[in-house]
C-alpha cells in the first residue's frame, strides 16, 4: 500500500511538472506596418489569393488569416496575435475606414489580439482616428488598442473624441492577460521619430518613450507580477553604418528599461530574420507590408525566457486564402467604386498602364532608385498639361509608399498606383495629399539647392527628387558651398541677388509645409520663405492648393496618384494595348551632376 502511494504521489508530481511545463509555452504571431495593404501585391492585379501557386504576389489578408489559423492550432491556448502599429494608410482601403471601419474589424475577425497607435493612425488627424474606431465599434469591434505615451490637450477639442475613447477604455494604457498559465503585460508606445513625422495628430503630444515604459513596467511588476513583459513600440531601429549592429529608438528602450522581455518592433520597416538581444529583452520586426510574418515560439521558466525561437514566415502564393476575408474585401472593393472612386471616373481594378521593369525606391541606393524621378515628372506633367506651369516640381522620398512593379505581366491599375501616393488626404475629402504651388527667388533656390545635396547624402524620408531642376555641384568644397550651376528647364539659372524674379515650385503640401521650416532644420543657417505670385509670404499652404479645373465651381484639388495616372496616358502603347513607361525610366536620379573645379 505505502509503495502504491508512493508509486501514486511520484507519479501526480511528474503529471504537476508536466503540466507547468507546458503552461510555460507560449506562441507569439505578429506584423508591424500594414499599411492598409489588405490585397496582395507585385503587381495587385496579379494578386490570386483562392489559388495557390499561380502568381508571385507578396502578402494579403486572406493568406495571413489562413496562416493565423493554421499556426493557432498548433497551440491554440498558448497564442498572441500582436500588431506594432500604422496598420492604416497605404491602400484605397483607408479611403472608406472613417465610415465603415472595415479593416479594424477585419483585423479583429482575423484574430488579433492587440495592436499599438502609428503614426500614420494619425494621418487624418485625432478626431478622424476616433470616428475609424467607434465605426470598428458598430461593426462588432476591433482589437484591443494599448498605448502608454499618448497626452491629450487639455485646452483643445480636436483630440477630445480620441480622449473620450482612452477614458472609455476603448483604448488601453496596458493590458495583463492569461496564456497558458503564463501573464503578461502588454503596453504600448509611439516612438519620438513617428510623434514628430505625424504633424496632423495635434493637438495629441506624447511623454517621452523610456519615460512611460518605465513607469508602466514598474507598476506592471508591482501590482501584476507578469511573467512576462511585452511591448509593442512604433519606434523602430536601422542597421548601424558597418551593417554589423543595430541603432535607434527601440535599441536604446531595451537599454534603458531592461525589464521589457520582447520588443514587438514597427515603424522603421526593417526586415530581421533573426531576434536581436540587448541583455535579457529580445527585439523583432517584420519589415512591413505583412510580406512576412514573425513567429516567436518560447518557454518561461522560474520567471525567465529559457528559448526562444523566432522565424519568418513568407506571406505567398503557397497559401490558399481564406474564403471568407477574400468575399469580404470583395465586398469593401465594390462599396470603394461606389461611394469614391466613381466621383472621379475611375475604378479599383481598371487597367491604367504597362511596364516591362520594376521601378523602385531603394532606401540603401536612392540615388539610383528610378520611382522618384517618374513620380516628379509625372507631377510636372500633369499640371503643364492642365494649363498650370511650375518651375519644377519636388518629392521626396518618404511620401513615395509603393513600387511599380512589372510582375508577370506588367499590367498596373488603378489601385496600383494610388498604392504609390497614398498619403494624406486634401479639403476635398479625396485620399492623397494635394500640389500646391508657392514661389521663391533665384537666390532662395540656391539655398535650397544646397539643402538637397544635404538631404540626398544623408538619404532616408528626406531625400528629394526634382523635375526641371538640375543642379551641378563641387563636393569637395564646405557645406553650403558645393552648388556651382543651376538649371531650370534647360537653361541656366542666374542665382546672383540682382535676379529678382519669382520662380514656382509645386508639390504636396505635406512636403511643402516644410520649407518655411528649413531656418530651424538647418539651425539658423539657411532661411527660404514660401511666397505667393505676388511676393507676399505664405504660411498656411491650403492658400496655395492648385486648381486643377477652374471652370468647376470651388476647388478641384490635383492628386500626385491621379497625376500618375494622367502621365501614363501620355506614352506610346505596349504589347497589351496599354501604355508602356518607356525605357529611359531604368535610370536613377540624374538631376544631380557632380563636377570637379
């Protein structure tokens, strides 16, 4: 009898160990920066989610659910589904968001459990963000929303219908959950970098990053005691100059608040195959697009990450779409002619174009990037064709959201190219931020010109691509002494303070809006006022907005994603009777010439 006890005890304590074993497993899926990019792409056109193996498309919604699903099963009672932020903004989808609230529900559906705040949420600014929310709300939810950082304006009520969502507990500081036996916090933060290129959120502000993580994960620890800590921060990280390390905002999080066990990573769009570590927390990110996603498997014991194996898993044609998202996005597609794209003539699918190359914005090669160059003539173009002349037109880098790509047919859409200028949103309530057109003297556009030798060596968001501009620098002479000759249009520009004239630059008034800025960018050293025709100065750029049509009551806002469509109608047609973007769009940026004394 006492054997058979012991035999009984030994073998309820194995059972006992077992089982907190396994309650010590825990699977993490997540993405970071969908930006809205519900359909699959390389063209979209091409994007086949109910057949496997037929196109080479990247990503999709369908095909992640179905992954989703697929992975959970596996561990069903031990699964997080998490979201590091700007799942808006970068598809005609967001075009409807503020009235249906169709991705966030989507996302819910799909099975998220947590995603943070982007800076692109605020793309529409506070009170648009809300409306999207509390849309999701009627539609039957979203997934939680955590973030830690945000500080509302007391004085002003443009943020007060976000506020009233975080007093709500629609939006969460942090949240605690059960998994497995395991708990865990879960908190949220919008990084300095994303806070400051988000100028439509004002009033909203944010505390300090470390700061906020610091306080909640020393109340997280004291009230909760989790055994783990996970934070999803829309902050991000780049690869260091030697490629050997990483820096930035999240890497210096883990740094400075060492109890953070995971750093779910966005914002900076960089794809990591392997996790990086900085002491005990564990950083990751998925590059964006939902192209891939991150997989996190891992034990906890005695209150401490014993293994943790992280993969990438591609989001491609190898996976059969789930039905049920796929006729819903079908759905959203036909509501999107209906109520938005028909006002303009257009609709989601029609085919506007061809292309026998892949034109791209390389943010490792700018200057050789063909994308900005096309998307600055096209802008050109489009205006001089509307009866409306500008000097020359400028684009930079980070507003440019989406390669053209030729795919297995080369065959370009509608949706295709919106996906390439799909930022912002104009007066008119028409998605894409709109030109406007200011003017500055010949004196101004050789300061100007010395701000972009600046911007293209520092590359990044800021690199700027020009039409009808051409400038011809020494690079070995002293910052803001390198432009030697500037052309517009062909002929030379006379840049000595006896030219008086006013020239005329058009872009979006995203960019724009920061030229009166460049005193302060540059800290004090070059000063370029924006100025309407009449030489008076400009600071609200909704003053300036081109009208596209005059003869139309009001103003007819022009949209650089229209302008795209406009300048592929102008070339020869190609094997598909579409027109064809022509050769000479293989090279990169020439409007800068380097030349020795």
């Amino acid at each position: 009898m006492k054997r058979f006890f012991s035999s009984f005890l030994l073998t309820s304590i194995l059972f006992l160990f077992a089982g907190n074993l396994q309650a010590q497993e825990l699977t993490i899926l997540h993405t970071n920066d969908m930006h809205s990019k519900l359909m699959g792409y390389g063209p979209e056109s091409e994007y086949d989610p109910e057949i496997i193996n037929n196109d080479n498309t990247l990503g999709g919604f369908a095909r992640l659910a179905t992954l989703f699903t697929q992975e959970k099963s596996k561990n069903p009672d031990a699964t997080l589904i998490l979201d590091a932020g700007d799942f808006m903004m970068g598809s005609l989808f967001h075009v409807a968001e503020e009235k249906t609230g169709f991705q966030l529900h989507l996302m819910k559906e799909m099975g998220y459990d947590y995603t943070t705040i982007g800076n692109h949420e605020f793309d529409f600014g506070p009170e648009a963000f809300a409306n999207m929310l509390n849309a999701a709300e009627k539609k039957g939810g979203y997934p939680k929303i955590v973030c830690s950082n945000i500080i509302f304006d007391k004085n002003s009520k443009d943020d007060d219908a976000l506020e009233k969502l975080f007093n709500d507990k629609k939006i969460l500081p942090y949240s605690v959950v059960k998994k497995n036996g395991l708990t865990i916090g879960i908190f949220g933060l919008l990084g300095i970098d994303a806070a400051d290129v988000a100028p439509a959120k004002k009033p909203v502000t944010i505390e300090k990053p470390e700061d906020a993580a610091e306080n909640t994960v020393k109340m997280l620890k004291e009230i909760y005691k989790p055994d783990l800590i996970i934070c999803l921060s829309h902050s991000g990280f780049y690869p260091s100059e030697d490629g050997k390390s990483y820096v930035g905002e999240d890497i210096e999080l883990a740094k400075e608040v060492p109890d953070i066990d995971i750093i779910i990573s966005g914002h900076t769009h960089v794809k990591i195959t392997k996790p990086i570590k900085i002491n005990n927390t564990y950083i990751v990110q998925t590059g964006s697009y939902a192209y891939d996603l991150g997989e996190i498997n891992l034990n906890v014991e005695n209150g401490k990450i014993d293994k943790f194996d992280y993969r990438l898993i591609p989001v491609d044609d190898k996976i059969k779409g789930n039905e049920n998202i796929t006729d819903q996005i079908n759905e959203q597609i036909i509501y999107i002619n209906k109520h938005y794209l028909s006002k303009i003539g257009l609709s989601y699918d029609t085919k506007v174009g061809q292309t026998n190359f892949d034109l791209n914005i390389n943010y490792h090669n700018l200057k050789n990037s063909n994308l900005g160059p096309f998307v600055a003539d096209a802008d050109k173009y489009y205006l001089k064709e509307n009866g409306i002349d500008a000097d020359f037109s400028m684009v930079a880098s980070g507003t440019i959201r989406e390669n053209i790509l030729k795919g297995q047919n080369g065959i370009l859409s509608v949706s295709d190219m919106f996906r390439v200028m799909s930022l912002g949103k104009g007066y008119d309530g028409i998605p894409g931020y709109p030109l406007a057109k200011i003017y500055i003297t010949a004196k101004e556009i050789k300061k100007l010109s010395e701000i972009l030798v600046m911007s293209r060596a520092s590359g990044g968001d800021g690199y700027l691509y020009t039409s009808g501009l051409k400038v011809y620098i020494n690079p070995k002479k002293m910052m803001l002494r390198k432009v030697q000759k500037i052309e517009l249009n062909g002929k030379p520009l006379d840049f000595s303070k006896k030219n008086k004239k006013l020239y005329s630059i058009t872009a979006d008034t995203y960019l724009l809006s920061f030229i009166g800025r460049i005193k302060k960018m540059s800290h004090g050293l070059v000063t370029v006022i924006p100025k309407d025709k009449n030489g008076n100065p400009v600071s609200d750029m909704k003053n300036q907005l081109i009208d596209i049509n005059p003869d139309k009551q009001g103003i007819q806002e022009a949209k650089e994603w229209i302008a795209l469509i406009e300048y592929l109608k102008s070339f020869k047609t190609g094997s598909e009777n579409l027109p064809l973007i022509p050769e000479n769009y293989k090279k990169g940026d020439e409007s800068l010439v380097e030349e020795s004394e």
